[in-house]
C-alpha cells in the first residue's frame, strides 16, 4: 500500500511538474527556460517542515522566504484568516476602514520606536518600500524642495521588483538585464566585514563607510538628496551584519543632513532578531520610516506596510500646500483579513515566540558556527535567527568560488536528499527557520547541512573544480 501511496504521489508531482512548464512562471526565470521551468512542487507544512510533492519531508531552513516565523499550520492563524473572511472579507480603505486595521495600527505603533506612530499597509515588501520613497518625494514636493529625491542605497542590498524598489537593488546580477531608474540611485559600498580591504580592521572599515557617505552628501548635495534605505541586517544579499556603531552613524549623518532614514525591516521585523521592530531594540536607532512584511502575517496572509514618523506628518499640515494629495493608495491596503492575522500572529510572538526566538538564537547560531572546520566554508556568520553559510575557494584569500560552480545549488541538492530546504545563494546559504525550532531541530539541520557541504567538497575535488 506504501509503495502505491508513493507511486501516487510521484504521478501527481510529475502531472504538477508538467502544468507548471506548460503555464506557471516562476519569479526569478532565466531567459533560456522562462515559462518552461517547474522548481519544488509543496503540498503542506507543519511546524519547521514542509513535505514536498513526492512525500518528502523538508525541515524549512529559510522558512518560506524569510517569512514563516510563526510556523506552518497554526491553527489560531488559519482560524482568524476564516473567521476574518466570513465577517468582513474586504472594505475600501479609501472611503471605509475597518477595526482590525485600526486596533492593528495602534499595537505596532506601540512597538515601533520614537515618533513612528502611523501605518500606511501595503501588499507585501516591495509595495512598502515602493510607499515609502513616493512618500519621500511627495513630502519634498510639497516642502517647496522637489530637487531633493536622490536616493541613497547600498550595494548588496535587495528591497523589492517593483520599478523604483527594484532601482535601489545591488546584488549580482540585479541589473545586467533589467532597466531601472539609476539615475535617481545612488549606492554606497556593502557594509560587509568578511569582505573589507585586507588589513583593515572593522573600526577603520565602519569610519571608511561613514566617510563615503559623507563625501557623496557633500558631493551631491543634501539639497538633492531624499533618503538613506538600509536593511539593518542584509537579508538576501547574504546575512551582511555591518560593523558595530555603523547604523547609529550612519543614522546621525542623515539626521544632519535631513535625509529621511529608511529602515528596510522587511526581513528582520516580527521576531527573526528576537524584537517586533529590530531598528531601536537591536541596533539602537530610530528611523523617520520603518517599512515591514513578510513576518507580520508570518506568511499566512500578503501584508506589508510602513511606519511614519509624526513629525513628517507635522511637517505637511504646516506646509503652504494643504490641498497636495498623497496619490498613492493600493486596492489592498489595509486589507482586514491580513490585519486579523497580523493581530493574531503579535499575540503568538508576545506569548512566548519572541522569548522563544531570543533563547534560542545563541545555540543556533554556536550550532552552524560549528561547521567552520569545513574547508569549503569560509565563514558562517549570522545574527538572531538568521544565518549565512559562505563558501569560498580557499580560506587564505578567502577568494569567492566562481559563479558556474553554483556551490549553494549544490549544498541545497544534498541537503534535500537528506531532509533540509536551504536557500541557495550563489556561493551561499541562507537560513531563517521558523523561530518555533527547537534544540534537537537545530541539531539535525546542522547535521545535514555538514554531511551536504562534505558531499559538495568531495564532487567539487572528483570534478577538478575545486
Ligand atoms: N525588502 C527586503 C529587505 C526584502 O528582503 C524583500 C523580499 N525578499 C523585499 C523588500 C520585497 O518584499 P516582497 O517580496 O514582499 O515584495
């Protein structure tokens, strides 16, 4: 019967494999197999795992895309998200509102830091952020100073693929085939000390970062420039914690200079470093915007959103211009059955998940620190919940490997054989588990993830790549 079970199941995931070549694209397609690929067939989740299309069963290392922080299948989400619907499935945010929105508004406003009192609800990150700078620029139009809407990012960053989000993206490969708005980008260097000048100590490298930033003000005017967006910890650009003391400054120079701080906590927001709001409890600032999604409906529901200081608000109604419209609203904002999971995942993460996260985040991080004696891992560093492997082709140059060899995909490969989804990242791996993981989880996701990085080491040296 088992054998027939899975027979079963292999048919409907080749059935699922064969419809999705025929008529699914998935985001991220290369122009070779755009509209002809199918990649992982899932079917369910519970807890850490997810059990893919053949039966397998998959412990979640990055949790969706960073985003299932409350784990899959709980019950009060999957309640609320029905009970939502059957209530009030959905009003105009434009003419109405609803309570969930409302009540939703004034408990994050409560977490967020300084002044960040009001909330603007999108779809997800990239609409955050995309509501964020338009906000920026309306403001400026508004103050009477439209020259001033250059927007500052860094390399390595990632913030969204809606045009102007997409504009301030630096990884490989984001813009070699995409057009973007660079001419109203300006991007700084990565903030990344496994990669500083050799030599330099992380002190030197954090006052060089802060220098560049000031010469680019200088040289470009804080007359033109709009904002600074950062992801306080980069998330997809590899886990990219930046050296101590450079958001605080970084933070201080756009004060001085009014430029608005954004904090791109799409990622770290809603528990993945332990806080419902990383910028003030971790690293000790407070942003003027705040822009999240992801880990606010621990993925159970598309929401997204950004926190507003007050004083840009003040800043408007003082203005000679009360007549200005902030034209700029989505079908989808403030959607009430998002807001009604978003409410219920805060109670999950204040009864104990963030405590929880807290906890644990020392032993998960101490656990894959371990698998540093491996001679293909050049470092593995993270902060929280969230973890980076970074391979390299040697240790002493610490020399990235090529591209071709697509080191993650491979890891990822053997991982999954073995029982563990890993996002791949060219010479890296991501991880940001459901922050329910328990010890004995950890262990056997470490497990698996050193027995796959031997097994990638030993047909790297079997196929002279390495
Ligand atoms: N900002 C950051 C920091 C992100 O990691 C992401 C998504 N990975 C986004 C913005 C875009 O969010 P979304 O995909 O929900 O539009």
């Amino acid at each position: 019967a088992k054998r027939e079970e899975t027979i079963g199941l292999v048919d409907t995931a080749k059935e699922m494999i064969a419809t999705a070549q025929k008529h699914l694209v998935q985001p991220w397609p290369t122009a070779g197999d755009i509209g002809a690929e199918a990649r992982g067939g899932m079917v369910s989740g519970d807890g850490i795992y997810v059990t893919d299309s053949e039966g397998r069963r998959l412990i979640d290392g990055p949790a969706g895309m960073w985003c299932v922080n409350a784990g899959h299948r709980r019950k009060e989400l999957a309640d609320v998200l029905h009970e939502q619907a059957m209530a009030l499935s959905y009003n105009s945010p434009w003419y109405t509102m609803n309570q969930p929105s409302v009540t939703l508004s004034q408990r994050l406003a409560d977490y967020a830091p300084g002044d960040l009192d009001h909330v603007f609800y999108t779809t997800g990150g990239s609409s955050a952020v995309e509501t964020a700078l338009r906000f920026m620029q309306f403001a400026n139009n508004v103050k009477g100073r439209p020259d001033k809407k250059m927007i500052i990012s860094r390399q390595g960053g990632y913030h969204g693929s809606t045009y102007l989000s997409a504009s301030l993206n630096g990884r490989p490969r984001d813009h070699d085939w995409m057009d973007s708005a660079s001419e109203q980008v300006i991007k700084l260097s990565c903030p990344n000390p496994f990669r500083r000048p050799e030599g330099m100590s992380e002190q030197v490298f954090c006052d060089f970062l802060v220098a560049e930033f000031r010469t680019v003000i200088e040289k470009t005017g804080k007359e033109r420039i709009g904002a600074f967006i950062a992801e306080p910890v980069m998330a997809s650009g590899g886990v990219i914690i930046p050296p101590q003391g450079y958001l605080p400054r970084m933070r201080a120079l756009c004060a001085d200079n009014d430029i608005l701080f954004i904090a791109d906590e799409v990622v770290t927001a809603f528990g993945r470093l332990g806080h419902v709001f990383a910028s003030q409890d971790v690293f000790g600032i407070t942003p003027d915007m705040i822009t999240f999604a992801k880990g606010v409906t621990s993925g159970y529901f598309p929401l997204g959103g950004v926190m507003i200081s007050s004083r840009l608000f003040e800043d408007l109604r003082r203005s000679n211009h009360s007549d200005a419209m902030f034209a700029h609203g989505l079908t989808y904002s403030s959607h009430p059955i998002g807001c009604a999971v978003a409410l219920k995942n805060l109670d999950i993460l204040e009864d104990g998940l963030l405590d929880h996260a807290r906890a644990i985040s020392g032993y998960f991080q101490a656990s894959l620190k371990t698998l540093e004696d491996l001679p293909l891992v050049g470092e593995v560093r993270g902060l929280g919940l969230m973890a980076c492997i970074e391979c390299v082709a040697d240790r002493i140059s610490n020399n990235p490997l090529t591209l071709d060899l697509t080191v993650g995909k491979r890891i990822d490969g053997h991982c999954q054989d073995l029982g563990l989804l890993v996002r791949p990242l060219i010479n890296m791996c991501v991880m940001s588990p459901p922050l329910t993981i328990t010890p004995s989880q950890i262990d056997e996701m470490v497990s698996i993830l050193r027995t796959s990085i031997e097994r990638t080491q030993d047909e790297l040296v079997r196929e002279g790549l390495w």
